[in-house]
C-alpha cells in the first residue's frame, strides 16, 4: 500500500493525556479514565488532521522485560508509574482497537520497536507519532515524526533537516549520538564527560561510533558502547500485525465507551458513527 501509514506510540501519548488531563475523571464505575478520554481525544485529532490509510498504534509490555533490560539491568529502572496510569494502561489496547486501528504489542519488545517495524515494512509515507525523540533515528524522506507540541493539536514534523538542526547528526547516526551521549531518562551512562555537542562533533568527524572505536577512541569502555548502541536501536524485527487500510469504526468505538461507563466520550462517538 502507498498511502500513509500513521504509527502511534501509545505509551508515549497515554501518559501525555494522563498528565495533561484531572484525574479526577472518571468512568460510571468511578474508575480512573482521564488518560482514556485524552488519549482517544488524542486519536480523533490525529486521524483528523493526517487522514491516513491505515493506523497502527503501538505499546509496551510492563509486565515483561525485553532483552534490553536483561543485557543493562540498570534500563529504565526507578520508574514508578500511579496506579491510576498502570490501570488504564492495561486498557488502552482495548479502546484503540476499538477504533479499528492495529495494535502492536507482544512480550519482550517496546512500543518502539513497533514503530520501528511499521516504518520499515510500509511502502508508503509513514507518520510516527511520539513525543519520544528517540524516533529521531527513523526519520527518513519517507518517515516523518509527528512530535506534539501542545496536546496533538500543535505538531512538530521531525523531517532530516529537523533532525540535523536539534543533534547535530543524520538520523541514522541517532543511535551512536545516544549511546555517546548516554540518556539518563532510560539509565543510559554513555561514555564519560561526553556531552551532546562532543557526541555530534565525534560522529561528524568518524561516521559512526564503530569507526571511533576502531580507531581507538574509548578502548576501556568500547564493549560498552556497543550495547548502549544496540539498546537505543529500535528493532524492525518486531512482530506487526497485518497493516492494512483502518478506517475509524466509530460505531464499535461508541459501543467500547458506552460499555465501559465513559458517557461523555460515548456521546461525542455517536456523533461521529
């Protein structure tokens, strides 16, 4: 297909509703639902705005580690997430289904990887949703992030340019940037006293950090590096789901609302079906 395939980070969004939105909303059953009703606020605008072919919305598996957790135990760790966030999170694949779109999600593998999968697999333009920037690695002419701003109603596009002008690198380079640079968020160390702009001036002088390597730069720690490189690299091996045309069901998505006791957000579906 040649359309444009719109790739979502669900996790990503999920957890900019839920912050965005009081968590004093709440479902008929007096459930937690702010991040529900922000999120498939957040999918009405995106599909609105971008009108793509098929949606493909992506998500982690709290409940399994990946490989990447295995081979740096420190990945991520510390990250403590409220109840009321880890709550909805187990339903969100629900309500996106519910929409019609594809759902990619499978033990061991991160909404990222799906993403990255997507990006891969399509022939077509892609759009990949996410205020995670490290994405930045799949921009391409064909693969354009799609970085919010405010809500989803103001978008960044992350083009190659975009990419050159914030890190100061190519987009594929973007994996070498991280595991020099490290990235604290995910508990990345990267290599001592490099800063972003020492990472950038490094990869600009070698190419790729297997080249600095080769020439002897970092010798104590370049077993390291290399799996911080590989930790940041999104895996196209994912397992997708068929991507194929999705218009929004918005009969059954008014149904899921309605079941699930989010009255408001059932009304403003029915409008739609």
């Amino acid at each position: 297909m040649s359309g444009v395939l719109l790739a979502i980070d669900g996790d990503s969004l999920a957890h900019r509703a839920y912050h965005a939105l009081p968590k004093s909303i709440r479902d008929a059953h007096r459930r937690p639902a702010n991040a529900l009703v922000g999120f498939a606020g957040f999918l009405s605008t995106l599909w609105d705005g971008e009108q793509p072919e098929s949606v493909l919305v992506a998500w982690d598996t709290l409940e399994a580690p990946t490989y990447r957790n295995e081979a740096l135990p420190a990945y991520q760790s510390g990250r403590e997430f409220e109840d009321g966030i880890v709550e909805q999170l187990a339903v969100l694949p629900e309500l996106s289904a519910s929409f019609g779109f594809a759902i990619g999600k499978a033990g061991g593998y991160e909404a990222d990887d799906f993403l990255a999968a997507a990006a891969a697999s399509w022939d077509g333009p892609v759009l990949v949703a996410t205020s995670d920037r490290d994405a930045f690695q799949l921009v391409s002419d064909r693969v354009t992030v799609l970085q919010p701003v405010r809500g989803v109603s103001e978008l960044a596009r992350i083009d190659p340019p975009a990419v050159r002008e914030r890190y100061g690198v190519e987009p594929e380079q973007v994996p070498d940037f991280i595991a020099l640079r490290g990235d604290p968020s995910d508990r990345i160390p990267g290599a001592p006293k490099v800063g972003p702009k020492t990472a950038a001036d490094l990869l600009r002088r070698y190419g790729s950090l297997e080249a600095a390597l080769t020439d002897g730069r970092f010798a104590a720690i370049a077993d390291d590096l290399r799996l911080y490189r590989r930790i940041a690299t999104m895996d196209t091996g994912a397992p997708l789901p068929e991507l194929r045309p999705t218009p929004p069901d918005w009969p059954r998505a008014h149904r899921w609302a309605s079941a699930r006791g989010l009255n408001a957000l059932a009304g403003r579906l029915a409008a739609r079906a």
